[in-house]
C-alpha cells in the first residue's frame, strides 16, 4: 500500500523554538513501507515499488495494517550516511553488495493496525512509533530526536559534515502528499568558485570546472533571471554536437557535497564573481 509522502519545506538558517522537535535529515532514499495482509512491500516517494531490492526488510516484525515513512542508509566506516553508496546499492543488479551497512531509519507511522494515524499530533506518533519498533537494532531504527535547539544541533552537523537538519511542529499532523510549513529542512550547504566553460544543447546544463582546471561537473540549477544574465555574459569559443563552449565564466555555486570521482554534487548557482 502506497501512501505519498508528507515534504519537507526549506528555510535557509536554524532556529530554537521548544514547540518543534530538531531531527538529522538523513542521505539517503525516502522509503514508504506498508505491511498489508501480512506481507511487506516498499514504495520510493515516487510510487515506484521496491520490495525486491531490499529483502532484508520482508521480515519486519512490525503489526499488520501498518504504513511507516522514513530513509533508508548505507553508512560508511565512520557511521555516516553515504548517499554514492546508496545508490550504488540502489542500482545494482545485485542483490547484495559488499561492504554495505543498510539501515532503515523510520521517523513516523501513517497508519497502525489498519487505521489512519495521519490526524494525530506528531508526538503521539511518535509514542505509536516506540510501540512499534521496541528496539532499535542495525537494521530498523527510530530517529533520533531532541526538542527544540536547532541553531546548537545545526552547528554540530555542520561541523560533521552532515547533510543538515529536520525541524517538525510538535502539533504536526501528518499532511499526505503534500509539502508543509509544519515540516522543514535546513541544508547544510557548501562554498565554492568555479569556472562555467560550456552549455549543453539538448536541455539546460553548464559545464564546470575547478579554478585549477579540473572538471567540476555538471550543474542543472540556475534561475531563468540568472540564466538571461549568463547568455548576456557568454561568448562563445566553439561546440560540438552535443556541446557550446565559452570562455569561462567565474561564479559561487552551493553544493551538497565532493562525490567519490571529484565531482560537486548538486550544484546551483549563488552568485557571480569578478575574474
């Protein structure tokens, strides 16, 4: 049983308010996970089912009629998330892959022993939740969670290194498919200059290098006022099929993360920068 998911909104900066609760946003894939007549069955937030490329999880000892929303890790030697291992996982053929700690990190219940559970504040589901899931184990586990302080928890992600955090409204009731104020997200982003080298022709994307020269990547979010600015800026060098190069353009892009391979992942443009 598919339900959509309830989407976080984002806010630029933390904020410490006693009537949210302050959650760590985890990197990894959103996972709805229904038992239903008994039997266990996984969706991705976009109704795509994966039961089968996550047999650890058939065995759930959860009660029938329940639906449960959360993520689910692959962490690293260190304990952290790590979303290239994931969909590694994610991707392969294979049902298992070497070296992966898989974990399903549950953070609500839409609905318990048959019933819609959708209309309770936050913190009863949570209580629902402990009842659920008696113990966490390395498998399933609740996320953790405090009250209020999320400028103090925000500073300790960050300097972890950590994708960023969740702030829910303690009131909170779960808003099916829909993206609410009462839920948001704070990304831990990072900084850095590049060097837009080319556009690509088939849909929109720019070519990026370091400032040292080294491939960048690929970046796909810029906003149209600022993509007007870029074609006003560029002047073009040569292109190819599928390719237009420029001379490079310095800008300040905001990122999640370095991957594996060197590349920034999921950058957008922030701001121009003078050569």
């Amino acid at each position: 049983m598919f339900v959509s998911p309830m989407l976080l909104q984002k806010v630029d900066k933390p904020f410490d308010d006693d009537s949210y609760i302050t959650e760590l946003k985890l990197d990894g894939i959103r996972l709805i996970l229904s038992k239903i007549d008994n039997k266990v069955k996984l969706y991705t937030r976009h109704n795509n089912e994966v039961t089968d490329k996550f047999p650890e999880l058939l065995t759930i000892d959860i009660p029938n009629g329940t639906v449960l929303d959360g993520e689910i890790i692959v962490t690293d030697q260190e304990g952290k998330p790590d979303f290239e291992a994931m969909m590694a996982r994610f991707q392969s053929k294979r049902i298992i892959l070497e070296n992966c700690s898989l974990s399903y990190v549950v953070f609500d219940v839409i609905q318990y022993k048959g019933e819609s559970v959708s209309r309770l504040p936050l913190m009863d589901r949570k209580q629902l939740l402990d009842e659920i899931i008696t113990q966490d184990t390395s498998l399933v586990a609740k996320v953790k969670y405090i009250e209020g302080h999320g400028s103090a928890y925000f500073d300790l992600v960050r300097q972890q290194g950590l994708e960023g955090i969740v702030l829910k409204r303690k009131d909170s009731h779960y808003e099916v498919g829909k993206r609410s104020q009462s839920w948001l997200k704070v990304i831990n982003y990072q900084y850095t200059d590049v060097l837009i080298t080319g556009l690509r022709k088939s849909e929109f994307g720019l070519l990026l290098s370091f400032l040292d020269g080294k491939p960048a990547g690929l970046m796909e979010f810029m906003s149209p006022a600022v993509r007007k600015n870029l074609h006003q800026r560029q002047k073009v060098v040569s292109e190819n099929e599928n390719l237009i190069f420029i001379e490079p353009i310095k800008c300040r892009v905001k990122y999640r993360n370095i991957t594996k391979s060197g590349f920034i992942r999921l950058p957008s443009f922030a701001e121009w920068k003078k050569e």
